[in-house]
C-alpha cells in the first residue's frame, strides 16, 4: 500500500469541506472559561454558551432533541428569551433533569449573567454587594465580682497547692485548701503577692492576671459566692 503524501491528504480533506474545531482553548476542559473570568465581572453569552449551554442543556433542549418542554436553547435569542424559567429551574435544581447538576460556580455565574440582563459581551457587576452583619456585641462580664471558686482555680489550685496542702507538707505552717483558711489568711496572701514573695523566687511568678484576680477578690472582701 503506497503512503499518500500529506499535501495530497490535506488536499482532499478540505476538499471534503473538513474545517479544524474553532473552539476557544478556553473552553476545551469544560467549564475552564467560567474559571478564568475576572472579579467583578458578568461573564459574556459566548462564555455561558460554551462553558454551560453546550455542555449541559443543549442535549435536551435543542431542535435535534425536540425542544424538551417546548424549550431551545441553541442561540443567543432564545436564551434570552428564556432568562426567567432558566433562572428558576436552576435556582430548584431542577435542570438539568437526569444529568450532572451544575457546579456551584456555574450557578453562581449563570445567574449573575440573568441577572444582569443576558449581555451577549461581559459586562461589569453591578449587582450591590450585601454588607456583611455587624456582630452583635456581647456584654462584657462583670470583672467586679470575682468568687472564691474563680480564685481557686485560677490560682490557688495550680500556684499554690504544691507547697501548701496537706499532700505537701503544709510549707511554712499554711494551708490554702479550704475557703476557710484561704479568706483566713487573705491579708498575709496580699502582702507576700505584692511583696513578690510568693509564690517562691524559684517559682514561675503569677501572671498579670493571675495577681489582678486575687487581688481583686482580695480587695472585695474575699467573697465565697455572690
């Protein structure tokens, strides 16, 4: 079998009216082009044509598939003409019917496009923007009063309970286990915090925090609940 040379190939195939695919690069893995459409932007009819129309209605809805529900949607016009009844089948999810759903970016930019009117070129979006809600502000707590319980837990029982408790040996005579002998020794606490005595030089001081809380509690009478 003899090899027929390519210009005579290329002859006969434009003879045959043969004609390369002139779809846009852009189009050529699905939805590419509603990927690349810029911020801000109404993409254009070609771009939802291609990108959504083709792809995913024009199956059903087109004069070779018998206009499925007296619907065609194989050119600008008659998309156009249909903006309301796409835009309410998509916003059901109800098109396309049987097949893959669209994306939510292909939503999302379909009904930008109806909604700003179904420009054949891309246009700028002026849909207004939704102004995010302002949080609602939460009361600040009540830094006034501060229980004996707030105090325990925050600083008693991790600071203080390793030297004076019964399990420690009651360091220096004192035990801060109970309210009692805490509210007891208040006075004695508050100068050794202020005096940066304790906890122990060779401790890890109080926290700001920490030494404001108690202090507090302090200043307040030393109060087991409110």
């Amino acid at each position: 079998m003899k090899t027929v040379p390519l210009l005579i190939l290329f002859t006969l195939l434009s003879g045959c009216n043969y004609s390369l695919d002139k779809t846009p690069l852009l189009f050529k893995e699905g939805n590419a082009g509603l990927v690349q459409i810029p911020a801000g932007t109404v993409a254009s009819y070609e771009v939802i044509n291609l990108s959504i129309m083709q792809p995913k209605c024009i199956e059903c809805h087109s004069a070779a598939a018998g206009d499925a529900g007296g619907v065609n949607l194989e050119n600008f016009a008659n998309v156009t003409a249909n903006l309301d009844i796409i835009k309410s089948e998509v916003l059901a999810d109800s098109m396309p019917k049987n097949r893959t759903k669209l994306t939510a970016r292909e939503k999302e930019l379909l009904i930008k496009w109806i909604d700003a009117g179904g420009p054949l070129n891309g246009v700028a979006d002026t849909t207004p923007q939704t102004p995010a809600p302002t949080p609602t502000p939460q009361p600040a707590p009540d830094v006034q009063f501060i229980s004996y319980e707030m105090v325990h837990v925050n600083v008693i029982q991790p600071r203080c309970l390793n030297c004076h408790s019964e399990a420690a040996g009651n360091r220096g005579d004192v035990n801060l286990e109970t309210y009692e002998n805490v509210a007891a020794l208040s006075s004695v606490i508050e100068e050794e915090i202020k005096s940066g005595s304790m906890p122990r030089p060779k401790n890890k001081p109080l926290t700001p925090e920490q030494k404001d809380m108690i202090l507090k509690w302090i200043a307040n009478g030393s109060p087991k609940t409110n």
